[in-house]
C-alpha cells in the first residue's frame, strides 16, 4: 500500500468529493414552485371534471331508469297481449260451439246452409273488429313503451342545452 493512504485521508476525500457532487446538485436543482395560474387552472379543470362526472353519472342512473320503466311497460303489454288474444280465442271458440248447437237443431239443408252463411258474415265482421283491437292495443303497447325513453331522451337534450 502506498505511504500517503490512510483512513483519515479516505474519509475526507470521500466528504470533498460528496461536498462537490452536493454543491453541482445544488446547481442544477429546479425552481419546483407551482405558479398560482397554473394551480388555479388544475383546480377549476379538476372542479369541471367533477361536475362532468356528476351529470354523466346522472344521465346514466336516469337513463337505466328510464330502460326499467320501459321493460316494465313491455312486460305488462305482454300480458296484456296475450290476455286479449286468449280471450279472442275463446269468443271465437264460443262463436264456434253456438254455431255447432244451431246445426244440430237444424231441421233441413237449406237451414244448414243458411246458419252457416249467416255465421260466416258475422264471422268476417268479427274478425275485422278483432283486427282493430289487436292493433289499438299494440299501438298502445309500443306507446306505453316507447314513453319512459322518449321522456328521458327529451329531458337529456334538455339539460345539454342549458349546459
């Protein structure tokens, strides 16, 4: 080993050579002070964000209310759908058993025949007003379905507009 080394000497080349890497850090440190414009800007955009979210989350609970009370109203027009031709079925199933008694009363043919044009007639009458409801009731049914999302859709464009 060399004559001039000595833990002393190590330990205050070490200190100068620490002391001259602090000092060069010293220099090249930034100025980190955040300007006051630069920190109101980030709150008001944070503060906008905010708001933003808000109004999405809003939109978004009101709009899958709105599908709710839609699917409901299909449900229910379901239902209805399919109670009105039930009981559609069974007038005409009732129209058919009165017509099939009358036959068996009838006394000749032409009776026959005439029972059956008559019940024919009426028939094609039925059939046309059977028609008309069942149209009056999905047109309802589309209505009563269509309501809770044009309402919403409506109140949507609504609030975009005052935004």
């Amino acid at each position: 080993m060399s004559e001039n080394f000595s833990p002393q000497a190590a330990v205050e080349q070490a200190r100068n050579t620490f002391q001259k890497a602090a000092k060069e850090y010293e220099a090249l440190k930034l100025d980190t002070t955040v300007p006051e414009s630069v920190r109101a800007l980030a709150e008001k955009t944070v503060n906008q964000t905010r708001e933003a979210y808000e109004r999405g989350k809003e939109s978004l609970e009101e709009a899958i209310d709105a599908l709710e009370r839609s699917f409901d109203a299909a449900g229910q027009g379901a239902t209805a759908f399919n109670r009105k031709l039930i009981d559609i079925a069974q007038r005409n199933l009732n129209s058919c058993f009165d017509l099939a008694k009358s036959l068996a009363g009838a006394k000749n043919l032409a009776e026959i025949v005439e029972l059956q044009s008559s019940f024919l007639r009426h028939q094609f009458d039925v059939f046309a007003n059977q028609a008309g409801e069942i149209r009056a009731l999905t047109t309802k049914i589309a209505a009563d379905t269509a309501e809770p999302i044009k309402h919403q859709v409506t109140r949507s464009f609504e609030t975009m507009r005052k935004v």
